[in-house]
C-alpha cells in the first residue's frame, strides 16, 4: 500500500485574472521508503505541494491518503496531530530556536512528541556529523552545521516522512552534498520515506525517483530511471562500507580494550 496516495489535489489562490492554479489536479502514489526529488521552475507548486502532504495547507479540492487513510484535512487540531505524528519538515532556513543549543533543538521535539531520549539525541547528532558540537548555539555554527543541526531534529521523532523545502538553498556545493548524505543516510537506515525540492539538478542523485512540476502540473515522474538507480546503488554501496569499515574500528578498538584489561 502506498505510504502518500494523492488523487486529483487542487489548490488555487485568487480568482477571475487574477486565478493561479498552484496545484492543478495532482495525482501522485509514493511507497514507503522511497527518496523523491520534487523539481520545477519557480511559481511551479513544489511548496505548495510540500505544505499539503504536512497537512499545513489545505487542498480546494481532491483526496489525500496516508496509509490508506483520509487525512483530516480542514481539522486543525487533527491536522496538528498528523503533522507531529508523522511528518519531519526541514526548511530552507533551519528554523532553530536561537536561544537553545543543538542538543536542546533536539531535545524540544522529542519533548512536542512526549518521547524525550537523550541518548537518541546525541547519537542523531553524531550521525550527522556534529559530535562534540551539541552545547553550541546556532549563532556558534555555520550554515553547514546548523542545517544538519535542523536534519537532526526532523529525525527526533522518527517520523514516518521527512519533507526538505531548498534545505540546501543556501548552501554552497560542496557543504550542499555533506547535508544531504547525512540526511539520505540516516532515512535509508530508518527506511523514512524522503520528499526533498531542489533547484540542483546535481542533487538528483541522491533520489530513487524524480517529479517535476510546472504550472501545477506533474509534467515528468522518472521512476527508479536508469540514472537513480545507478545513484542510488553506488551511494549505497558507499554507505555500506563505509558502516563496515566503521564497524572493524569499532570492534579492534574493542578487542584492544579487552586485550588491555586482560593484561593490566
Ligand atoms: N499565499 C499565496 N497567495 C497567492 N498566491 C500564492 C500563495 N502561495 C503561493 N502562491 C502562488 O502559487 C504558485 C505556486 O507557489 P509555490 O510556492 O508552491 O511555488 P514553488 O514551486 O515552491 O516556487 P519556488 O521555487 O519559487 O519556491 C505561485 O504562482 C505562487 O505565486
Ligand atoms: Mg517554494
């Protein structure tokens, strides 16, 4: 069963000239687990798009399933309950909490879900690269850090979807591919099902499907094409060895402890 199933979603702002049709009859089925580029010009509806799937906004007309399931669109207290339970948003511009560490950024969602993990925290920082930074401000970081900072507290509640609005808009190239591995990663692990727009066509390699919009319209779908499939397959195979190289340092530094207590 597919994890998103949207049939005939319209969205449209303004009326007679002055009509534009954000989303125009979209119809899209996306199975858990998989990792979705969402392209198209500006004005094209990714956004748009984006906010109906977290249920922060409301469709004018068609339906929205997850798991098989109406979602309460037009409830708000409903459409509170299914974005907390389920959805990880990561914007563009990190949305930290200025007067809280890393850590404590971490912490507050565990804290909004009521499955506070200290443990779980730090490891999710760790995994994204920033051990030994978590008692930093986000003034203290770069842009780099803090939006893995931000990747890290999507993941706090392990929701079933994460969403990425331009999380690397405004990231240079080289610290754009470093968020976006540590992200990939930790949703391969977790099996999350990923959604991410983008602008970076370089990007795409990161995703097992590709949709492109345009005037609201899903134009192109490039399911598990040639391409990503290569990608994918060869990120993959890179993360595998690299947790298995990980995984023999863990254990020779493990054998060297034992080996030490055995011989003090
Ligand atoms: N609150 C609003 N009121 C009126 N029009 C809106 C509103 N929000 C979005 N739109 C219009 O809906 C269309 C789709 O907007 P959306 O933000 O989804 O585009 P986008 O593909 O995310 O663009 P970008 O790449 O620039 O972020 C645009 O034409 C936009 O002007
Ligand atoms: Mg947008």
């Amino acid at each position: 069963m597919a994890i998103i199933l949207l049939e005939d979603l319209s969205r449209h702002y303004g009326e007679d000239e002055t009509l534009v049709k954000a989303l125009d009859s979209v119809s899209i089925s996306i199975e858990k687990g998989e990792i979705v580029a969402l392209l198209g010009p500006s004005g094209s509806g990714k956004t748009t798009l984006l906010n109906t799937i977290a249920a922060l906004d409301v469709p004018l007309e068609g339906t929205y399933l997850f798991e098989g399931e109406e979602v309460p669109l037009g409830h708000v207290e409903k459409m509170t309950t299914f974005r907390r339970e389920n959805i990880g948003y990561i914007f563009q511009f990190f949305n930290l909490l200025a007067d809280l560490t890393a850590l404590e950024n971490v912490l507050l969602v565990q804290d909004l879900s009521g499955s506070r993990n200290k443990d779980k925290a730090l490891e999710l920082l760790d995994s994204v690269g920033l051990k030994g930074l978590e008692d930093r401000f986000p003034s203290q970081m770069s842009g780099g850090q803090r939006q893995r900072v931000a990747i890290a507290r999507a993941l706090a509640k392990s929701p079933r979807i994460i969403l990425g609005d331009e999380l690397t808009g405004n990231l240079d190239t080289e610290t754009s591919t470093m968020v976006m591995e540590a992200l990939i990663k930790t949703c391969r692990k977790e099996k999350m099902t990923t959604i991410f727009v983008t602008h970076d066509e370089s990007l795409t390699r990161f995703a097992t499907r590709i949709i492109r919009l345009d005037s609201g319209k899903v134009v192109d779908d490039e399911k598990g094409g040639l391409k990503s499939i290569v990608n994918t397959t060869k990120f993959v195979a890179e993360s595998v060895v690299e947790e298995a190289v990980g995984g023999v340092k863990k254990m020779t530094s493990k054998i060297k402890d034992i080996a030490r207590t055995i011989v003090e």
